[in-house]
C-alpha cells in the first residue's frame, strides 16, 4: 500500500525545488476523500486504467469513478462546461493539448509534486509542471509482412511508387500535426519551416488510400485489408498483432515523441486526485499500463511486452516537438492541408 509518510514528502520537496517542476502549489487541508472521478478515453479505460482504478480503491479506499470522453479536444470542451463545479478530478489528455489547457489556470492546477513522490523517477521529458504522462509512445509505420515484399526502414520509403494506394496516414489533426513535422524535418525543413512538409505531402497523396482522424477506423481498415500500410503509434501494431495478423512496425528516425498525460482538476479532492495520479507512474503499476495498452512505459524501470519493446525507437531517434508552436500554428496547419492536400 502506498504512503505518502514525513520522509518522503520531505525527499521530493527537495526533488521539486531542484527542477523546472517546483511550483507553489496550495497547500490541502481537506478530509480524507473516499471517491473521485476521473475523465479517460473508453478504450485506454477498459483496456488498462479500469484495472488500475481497482487496485487503487483496494489499496487505498479510494473508489475511482470513470467519465468518457471521445478525444482529447472534446473533453476540454466537456470540463470547461462545467467550470464553476467541476465533476472530473483527473483529466487524461495528451501532451500537446496539456500543453495548451495549462493556460486555464482557473480550471487546472500545477501537479504537487511533494504528494506525487513516484513522479521523481519518470523520464525528464513525461513531465511538466501541470501534466505528467502515463505512457508514451512514438509516431511510427505498421505495416503487413505478407503485402510489403521489401521491409520499410525509413519514412522517405512511403514515397516510393511500390506504395501506390496502400497508405493510410494521420490527418492534420490526429496526432497534433505529427505527420507534417515528420514531412517536414526530413525534407530539411521543421516546425518553424513547414513549406517542405506540405510539398511532400502533396507528393504523398498519390499513395494515400485515406487520411484518417479515427484510431478505430484507420485500424479497422488494415486489419480488413483496405491498406498494407499505416502511420500509427505502436497501439496500431498491437491490435493486428492480438488479432493474429502479421505484421511489422518500425519507428524510423525522426520519431517524435507523444504522452498520453494526467492533469489535476481544480476541485476539492485535490488530495486523493494527486494520490491517484502518483499511484499510476509507479514501476508496478507503469509495467501493468504499458504492456495492456501497447504503448511505452514512462518509468524507466517498467517495460512494455517484448513485441512492443523490441520495436521503440533508440533514445537517439527520439525527437520531442514543440506543443506550444504546434498548439499556436495548427488551426493555420489544419486549413492549409484541407486546402492543398486533401482537396
């Protein structure tokens, strides 16, 4: 059972106070809470968190109650709604959009990281000073072994004409414009030059069967056989392989980095909010997250299953990307690429 005791909180207010992360969070005087409530995406709920909300209410008495959401974008919408008494205590969202609701300091508040001892062990990079992430994982290529006669090893292969028809990528608003910063950078250019992204991107378009906004559909489709080929997260690679379908996933240089993140609601569980929140980045329960959802663990202790391990780019491919560009820019990105690319 965890416990937050005197020495421990003392050890990581000297963590906090040594790092970016040291914010002067409101100290909590509240009564033991005996439940909250945390908004999550269905499909992360029931393939992993549910479990984690089990043990967490067998552990520490603390009942977790679930709140849906279909994305990310629209549960920012469903918490704004209810501003004056919000009903969520942990929001699960993505790094990208964490990076921008920060912003809402009326609604979201700094992670008190002296209540979130575990956080002290995470990568560097998972961390913020309003988000922390529960796993992560790179943007890379799934792909069917029996259709793809020569293995892909590098993003500029999707441009080869052996492609034609056979792709499905992101749009522009899946994955906060990952594809276009991939497009972008290995064509000399990044995210303050993106002209280069939208070139090839346009060049690409002959080879895309679909530009996908839906995890589910976009994985549906290769596991149909509409399309050998798909730009996905590792989660993609995971669903063929547990139905049984053969296939391989690379995640080639550069392979810029996601979070799916938790955020700290301002409500009155604080407390029991940030005990849940700490209770996820432990080596325990980081290994139980990881392997269930396909994804990377963000405790450098914990591991994925082997076929996701095996696939996770080397720390010298991983690029990290800049949420708070990409957040001011992607309205912009968005209009442009329905106008030049899809159309």
């Amino acid at each position: 059972m965890i416990r937050h005791t005197l020495t421990r909180r003392r050890m990581l207010g000297q963590f906090a106070a040594g790092t970016a992360l040291a914010v002067a969070a409101p100290r909590i005087a509240f009564a033991a809470e005996k439940e909250i409530s945390v908004q999550i995406w269905g499909s992360t709920w029931t393939g992993s968190v549910s479990r984690v909300a089990a043990l967490f209410e067998e552990r520490e008495g603390i009942k977790v109650n679930l709140v849906t959401q279909s994305s990310a974008g629209e549960g920012l919408v469903k918490l704004q709604s209810m501003r004056a008494k919000p009903a969520v205590d942990v929001w699960f969202t993505t790094s990208a959009l964490a990076a921008r609701a920060q912003q809402d300091e009326g609604l979201f508040l700094p992670l008190p990281y002296d209540r979130i001892p575990a956080a002290a062990a995470i990568e560097a990079t998972a961390r913020s000073s309003h988000w922390a992430g529960l796993y992560s994982y790179p943007m890379g290529i799934a792909y069917l072994t029996h259709e793809v006669d020569e293995p892909i090893t590098a993003w500029e292969d999707l441009w080869e004409d052996r492609f034609a028809q056979s792709i499905c990528a992101p749009a522009m608003g899946q994955y906060q414009g990952r594809m276009l910063a991939i497009a972008a950078m290995i064509n000399g250019g990044d995210l303050t030059n993106v002209d280069p992204g939208f070139a090839a991107l346009k060049q690409l378009r002959g080879n895309v069967v679909s530009w996908y906004s839906s995890d589910t559909t976009a994985r549906k489709g290769i596991a149909q056989g509409e399309y050998s080929v798909l730009v996905t997260p590792p989660a993609g690679y995971k669903m063929l392989l547990d139905n049984g379908i053969a296939a391989t996933f690379v995640a080639p240089k550069p392979a810029p980095m996601t979070y799916d993140a938790m955020m700290l609601v301002n409500t009155p569980r604080q407390e029991a909010a940030a005990r849940f929140i700490d209770f996820c980045l432990t080596e325990e329960i980081q290994n139980l997250v990881a392997q269930a959802q396909g994804m990377g663990a963000v405790h450098p202790a914990a591991r994925s299953t082997d076929e996701i391990q095996a696939v996770l780019p080397k720390p010298e491919d991983r690029v990290g990307l800049d949420e708070t560009l990409i957040n001011a820019k992607i309205g912009d990105w968005n209009e442009r690429f329905n106008r030049e690319v899809v159309s």
